[in-house]
C-alpha cells in the first residue's frame, strides 16, 4: 500500500469513526444531560450530519417519559414551560416538530448568528415527545 492511500484511508476512518459513535441517546445526554438509554424510549427520527467544513445537522424526535428531575436539568440548561412565548416563532417550530398546541412540557429555543441556525427542543408531557434540532452553519 502506498503512503498516499495509506493516509486517505486514515483520514476516511478518522471523519467517519466519530459520526458512528453519535447516537440520539448519548447528543442528549451530552446536550442536556437527560439520559434515556436506561429506560423504555422509541427513536421516531434521528439524522445526525456532520459536514467537513463545519456544519451540523441534527434532528432527533423521540416517544420518551421524562420524570421531574429530566424536566428539572432541561430548565436549568435555559428550557421555559409551555406554551411557546415567541409568537413570531411559534407556529414554524410547533410545524417542525410536529407538536401543535402543546401545553404541557418544556421548550428551548437559541437562534444562531444566521437565519437557519438555530437549537431548539420541545418536549410534551401529554404526547411523551422529544423533539430536538440543532442546525449550525
């Protein structure tokens, strides 16, 4: 093998292995500090991208019960309870996450430095759903 592939495929394995470890479950625990690997949870969605120049794509949605002391962690990572404040907001994150109308739960909402970046959670309690999107450019 010539040194030239040797260190192409090297940078291959390099860029891929950290992307194989990056499961829903461990970006919340390492996000929020909520682990849900050690109980009953149902991956809806996961898309996990992570682009060579920088960007990151990541869209989880999940059937989960969080007890009081995840929802107690989300709040002091800067979640707010229900309903959704931003008016002007409010109707394009409850349409991408698919949780319209939710009352009873916790959002988190942080607009990047460009329009379609942002980071933003929402959980229901009603519906036990976990929806959380991260988009960095």
């Amino acid at each position: 093998m010539t040194m030239k592939r040797f260190y192409s495929l090297l940078l291959c394995v390099i860029l891929i292995l950290p992307s194989c470890s990056r499961t829903s479950e461990r970006i919340l625990l390492w996000s929020w500090d909520v682990n849900v690997s050690s109980r009953d949870h149902q991956v809806e969605f996961f898309k996990d991208q992570q682009y060579p120049n920088g960007d990151v794509s990541t869209v989880i949605r999940m059937k989960v019960a969080l007890n009081d002391d995840d929802i107690s962690k989300l709040i002091s990572k800067g979640a707010r309870h229900l309903p959704i404040e931003e008016k002007s907001k409010k109707g394009w994150l409850e349409r991408i996450s698919g949780l319209d109308g939710a009352n009873n739960g916790v959002y988190y909402f942080e607009q990047g430095e460009q329009e379609l970046e942002c980071k933003f959670l929402i959980y229901d309690r009603d519906s036990q759903v976990l929806y959380y999107n991260l988009s960095i450019m």
